[in-house]
C-alpha cells in the first residue's frame, strides 16, 4: 500500500481546470522571469537560474495542493 501523499492523484474535471490555470500562470511567469532577469547584456544569469527553478517548485506544490486536496480526485494507493 501507497501511503496518500505519495500516490498517484488522478484530479477530477474541476481539479484539471484549477490546473490548467495554474500552468498559464506560471508559464507567463517563467516567460518574465526569461525576459527580464538577465544581465546588462541580456545574457541569463545564475539569479534567474535560481527563480525559474523555484518558479518549477512552486508550480509543482500548487499542483499537489489542488489534486491532493481535490474531494473528487482518485488516488491509486495501490503498489504495484
């Protein structure tokens, strides 16, 4: 048996929208942080690195937060 915040969590249509807007709204975020975190010469530098990972982070725990919590969503807690 899987314990529940390592399963699976397959969202439910409502959770799937949620995600979806997350996903836009992150993508545009890493769209500016591409755009405008850069040095004087335009080139990327290790700062901007840092934001679009936490960017990454932070769009994968928003995800987790709607499935997980989603009362609609099935979780496969079963171990192959």
């Amino acid at each position: 048996m899987i314990d529940k915040p390592f399963a699976y969590h397959k969202p439910s249509n409502s959770g799937l929208e949620r995600i979806n807007k997350l996903r836009a709204h992150f993508s545009e975020t890493e769209r500016l942080i591409r755009d405008v975190c850069t040095d004087s010469a335009g080139a990327p530098t290790r700062h901007q690195s840092i934001a679009l990972t936490k960017n990454e982070e932070t769009a994968m725990w928003a995800i987790k937060a709607v499935v997980f919590n989603d009362p609609l969503s099935v979780a496969d807690t079963v171990a192959p």
